[in-house]
C-alpha cells in the first residue's frame, strides 16, 4: 500500500479524478467504461437509467442531462464496470487461535427465487473480480 501511496503521489500535475482513474483503469477489467466512458450510446444508457422528477423546468432537466453526460465516466452500468480504489482497506484482525461459538443464527432457508437470484449475483460478482471463491477449510466461521 506504501508503495502506491508513492506513486499516487508522484503525479502532483494530475488532477485528483486523472490519478483516480489512472489508478482504477490500471486495476479494472476491460469494460467500455474504462474504454470509452463517453461513447455516445453509453451515455443514452446512462440517461435512460436515471429518473429525473417532473416537478422541474425543461431548462433544469436539461442542465441534469447534460451534467450526467458530463460526467459519464463516474457511472457503471454493470457490476464489471465498478472500479478499484485504493483509498479503502479492510483488515480484520482475528486471533487466529480464537474459539468461536458453536451456536448457529436462526435463519430461515433461501426461497428457490431468492437462492437463484443469490447465486446468480455471486456469479456476476465472481467475473467482475470483486469476490473470489475460497475452499471452505480456509474459513473459520463456516457452518
């Protein structure tokens, strides 16, 4: 993490959001966002997706749109366009010699719906790069 803190740092010429994408784009699957965030369809895509009010004038709807094509580059339309950050980092501390309750959560089982849809988002998620399976042995707390 030192290490690209240093370089983050090196770029004082960059603007934050250029190191901040130079950084993610480094690090993230090839996707149109990373491509081409301003591809005219993608933008259509991306306004299509967002609900603007009616309560507003058309001048104001107009101002949104344009800002949101402004802008295009900060929205994914899909799981494989969410970026890295290298601002966050989870670390969980556990004494690995800890001895974990036995008891099990009281929780209903997953409907045939509910488990499709369940592992269909893990799939997703699992080709986006953001998780990754793991033998069970190599967790502690599985039941």
């Amino acid at each position: 993490m030192e290490r690209l803190a240093a370089a983050w740092d090196e770029t004082p010429a960059k603007t934050e959001r250029e190191r901040s994408a130079s950084f993610a784009n480094s690090r993230a699957p090839e996707s149109q966002r990373t491509r081409d965030p301003f591809d005219p369809e993608r933008v259509q895509k991306i306004l299509d997706n967002v609900s603007i009010g009616a309560d507003i004038t058309a001048a104001q709807r107009r101002e949104v749109q344009e800002t949101l094509a402004e802008f295009a580059d900060v929205f994914a339309l899909d799981l494989a366009e969410v970026l890295p950050v290298d601002f966050v980092t989870h670390k969980l501390n556990v004494d690995p010699d800890a001895k974990l309750p036995r008891t099990r959560a009281s929780q209903p089982g997953l409907t045939a719906a509910q488990k499709s849809w369940y592992y269909d988002k893990l799939d997703e998620m699992e080709k986006a790069g953001i998780v990754a399976r793991v033998q069970s042995d190599f967790v502690k707390c599985v039941s």
